[in-house]
C-alpha cells in the first residue's frame, strides 16, 4: 500500500511539479528518501501541526525535530538541510562574477545570499572597478536583534577582497524592511571608515524574506553621506 502510494507521488510530481502539490504532500514526498519503509503521511500532518508552515518545518532546530516520535537524525539533518541547500542553489544561479550595476540587482543578489537564513547576519558584498562580485564576506551572524557591525572587520575585508567599492547588505528576520535609526548610524559610521582608504560604499541593502530595501533606491545613503560632510 505505501508502496503505490509512494510511486503514485512520484509520478505525479514528474508530471506536475510541487505547484499543485499540498504542504503535507512536500513533506511527504521528501520524507520518503529519509524513511523507506513508513506511511509518512501522519508525520508530515505532525510536523505543519507542531511548526506552523513549510519554512517553519525547514527552519526548525535540529535538536527540536528529532524529539518527535519518528523522527530520527536522518530525517531531522534532511529537513534542516533544505532551506541551506536553497541559497547556494539561487546564488550559484547568478555565475562566479555576476555584475551588480543596479539597484534591483544588488537587492536581488541581497535576497540570495540570505535565502534560509532565520536569524540576523551581515555582509560585505565587495566588487571590481566594473561592478562584478570579488566576493562576498559574512562578516557577522547570530540571533540577536541587531547585528553589531565593526568598521575594522569591513575595512579589512575590503582590502583583502581588492574591493573598489562595496554593497553592505544586512537582514531583518520576521520584522521590517524599513531602515532602524541604528542601521542609519551603522551606515555612516561605516561610509567613513571605507571612504577613508578610498573605498566606496554604493548601496546598503536590508533584506527581509524576499523583499529588499535599497539605500540608494531610497535617496537615504547620499543623505547619510552629506551628513558625514557636514559634520
């Protein structure tokens, strides 16, 4: 029985896709390369019953998934594991050196690199004189409210990725795309001390889910710079 069932989810995904396909069918399906021999319906039920959502289950703590019934270490590293596996699937889409010379491209690129990421993290997104990523540093992560950015780790960053200029992009997981009086301070802060070593920064990108919000789209980093000047 769960044999046909299994193979019956199978086909169907190879006609369909997952577009047609209910949150508990997903997690069935994927559940089946991780529990051979088990009727994964009632678990997939469990796991949007305990979490929420899709993202919620994907999001959730290793140590959490394995202390439900049925669920082993296999299971609990597989789910885990997806949201990871979708960000480096959609920034390997953008190549090597992707051109960043706009600002709906660095926001999208932003997005990217965030994709999965449920707590706070900032980048330095460092780039050529034609604008192509050199690199991209994650200079800070964890799960506090706001991500403590150091002017000394960016500027180091910075010459240690030959950048002629860079994005700074930082995330607000479950909150607001809007900028927060300390982001606004972070950014100047940090426009002094890279434009002191004649690096420019061109944007600061504030990701939130897959929406993005652009300082230089929003006039607010040549504010914040003209500012500096008159200081």
């Amino acid at each position: 029985m769960h044999e046909g069932h299994r193979k019956r989810l199978k086909m169907r995904f190879l006609k369909e896709g997952l577009d047609s396909f209910e949150p508990h069918q997903v997690l069935e399906l994927l559940l089946f390369y991780s529990i051979p021999r088990k009727d994964t319906n009632e678990l997939a039920h469990k796991l949007l019953e305990r979490y929420g959502s899709l993202s919620g289950v994907f999001d959730a703590d290793i140590k959490d998934i394995v202390k439900i019934p049925g669920i082993g270490e296999n299971t609990a590293f597989l789910l885990n594991l997806i949201p990871h596996l979708a960000r480096r699937y959609h920034n390997d889409k953008w190549g090597p050196k992707p051109e960043l010379n706009s600002s709906s491209k660095a926001g999208n690129y932003a997005i990217s690199l965030f994709a999965g990421r449920n707590y706070e993290a900032f980048f330095i997104i460092c780039l050529d004189a034609q604008n192509r990523v050199n690199y991209s540093e994650l200079v800070h992560e964890g799960t506090i409210n706001e991500a403590p950015v150091y002017p000394r780790l960016l500027v180091e960053a910075a010459i240690r990725h030959k950048a002629n200029s860079v994005i700074l992009a930082h995330n607000h997981p479950g909150g607001t795309l809007n900028p927060s009086r300390a982001d606004m301070e972070a950014t100047k802060t940090i426009c002094t001390a890279l434009e002191s070593i004649s690096i420019k920064v061109i944007d600061h990108i504030i990701v939130c889910g897959d929406k993005y919000y652009s300082f230089a789209e929003n006039g607010k980093l040549e504010q914040l710079k003209l500012q500096n000047k008159n200081a």
